[in-house]
C-alpha cells in the first residue's frame, strides 16, 4: 500500500516538471529583464577624476587660468544667472590681468537651483563649451542674457552659436551624464569642504551651506588656498582693491 502510494506521489511530481520547469524559466526571464531595464535607466557610474592636485577640490575637469602651478589658487564658485556674479566679471578681469603669473584662478559651478531657474543649463552649457575650449567665452555671453531676462533653450543655444562652437557636439556634451556629474560634483564639494575663520572672522562648518553666524553662502564663492589649504574664503562679489589685498596677503 505504501508502494504504491509512493508510485503515485513520483508520479504526480514527475507529470508537473514541464510546467514548474517553465514557470521558474518564466521567472529567470524577468529577473534577467528587469536587471537590464534597470541598468539602462540608471544611467552609467561617472567617476570623477580627482587629478593630482595639492587642493583637493580642485578637479580635472575644472578649467583653469592663470599659473596652474602657483602656490597660491583662488577657487570661484559662480553661478550663470546670479547679479552678484555678473557684476563681479570687471573685478575678475582686472585682477585676473595682474595676477596671472602668480596665480591661479580654478572655476567652479554653484548653480543655485532654487531661486534661479536656469542656473543649472548654463553651469551645463559653459562646462560643454570647456570641452571646445570656449568655457570663458561662452560664461561671458551667459551672463549678458540677464538683460532683460533673456532665458529659454533657443536664446542659450544662440549662445553657442555665437562663439563658434560645434552646436551639434556641444548639445551631445551638456546632456550627457559626464557633465551632469560633473557640476553636481562641484556643488558637493562647497558642501563638503571644511572653511576656518576668515579674515572676516565668519566659519562655515562642514557640510552647511550656512555660516555660524547664519550668513548664506552663496555666489560668488571664493576660496584662497595657499599651499594646499584655506587661507581665506568670502562670498559676494569684491572691488579691485579688496580682492588685491586678499592675494597680496595670501602671496606674502
């Protein structure tokens, strides 16, 4: 009786293998899709190349004038729609003039997102333009569209066009995950840098983007490294004489 009751259950078992074997290719089927449609939405995993740099927020990706070289680097965080910003181009130009040999000036993305609605597209569009080797020129142009509030796709692209880039290359370039990860990277690390007292006496502790005194760190954003360190950082833009002395005294 056992036996055959056995016979039975084999029996049983051996007639629902075609269809349990299906079903469970069925569910290796799905995992196998779902694990590739995941993949493709994710996007790629940039690495950001650090570089060998002394500053370590200094990327290889940021562009560069000046000495790159100079024991003293001032790191510019700016943002594209920001009056501060653009107001402070004269200032930078002139000092920029004077101090390029012994200075170096890095360019960082501070896109402040909330309040300016396309901040974001342009650190996008000035990064891509880098890649054409026109990042100063387009982030000149950039700013001339706070006249009147220029702003839409066309009017940003128009300024592409207007400095000759490869528009087509350059579309490709600011939408892709490169540069995407690259101004996010940027933001980051304003985020992440620790910045002592300045000589204004304000700290910003780490990971804030607000001061202990509750000042806002906005842009523009400077920080004077000299020798791999902080030696003084400010936010708002500065007149000639104001920005000459802070070099003057991180080049002594």
């Amino acid at each position: 009786m056992s036996t055959n009751y056995e016979e039975s259950i084999w029996t049983t078992i051996w007639n629902f293998l075609p269809g349990i074997t299906k079903f469970l290719s069925v569910l290796a089927m799905l995992g196998l899709f779902f694990n590739i449609f995941g993949f493709a939405f994710s996007g790629p995993d940039i690495a950001v190349d650090d570089g060998d740099f002394d500053i370590p927020i200094q990327r290889s990706f940021n562009f560069v004038d000046g000495n790159q070289d100079a024991e003293v680097k001032l790191l510019y965080f700016e943002d594209y729609q920001c009056p501060a910003c653009r107001g402070n181009q004269s200032t930078m130009r002139q000092v920029k003039s004077q101090y390029s040999e012994r200075v170096g000036f890095i360019y960082k993305h501070l896109p402040l997102k909330s309040i300016h609605i396309y901040a974001e597209t342009l650190a996008k569009g000035v990064q891509a333009a880098g890649m054409q080797d026109k990042y100063l020129e387009f982030a000149e142009q950039a700013f001339e569209l706070q006249d009147g509030s220029r702003y839409s796709s066309f009017s940003i692209e128009e300024v592409a066009r207007s400095v000759g880039l490869n528009v087509e290359q350059w579309n490709k370039d600011r939408n892709s995950d490169e540069v995407d990860k690259y101004v996010e990277t940027d933001q980051e690390d304003i985020e992440d840098v620790v910045l002592s007292a300045n000589s204004d006496g304000v700290v910003k502790p780490a990971n804030s983007m607000t001061a202990s005194n509750g000042q806002s760190i906005g842009t523009p954003a400077s920080i004077i490294y000299k020798n791999g360190e902080v030696f003084d950082w400010w936010t708002g833009g500065l007149p000639v004489t104001e920005l000459q002395a802070k070099l003057d005294r991180a080049l002594e």
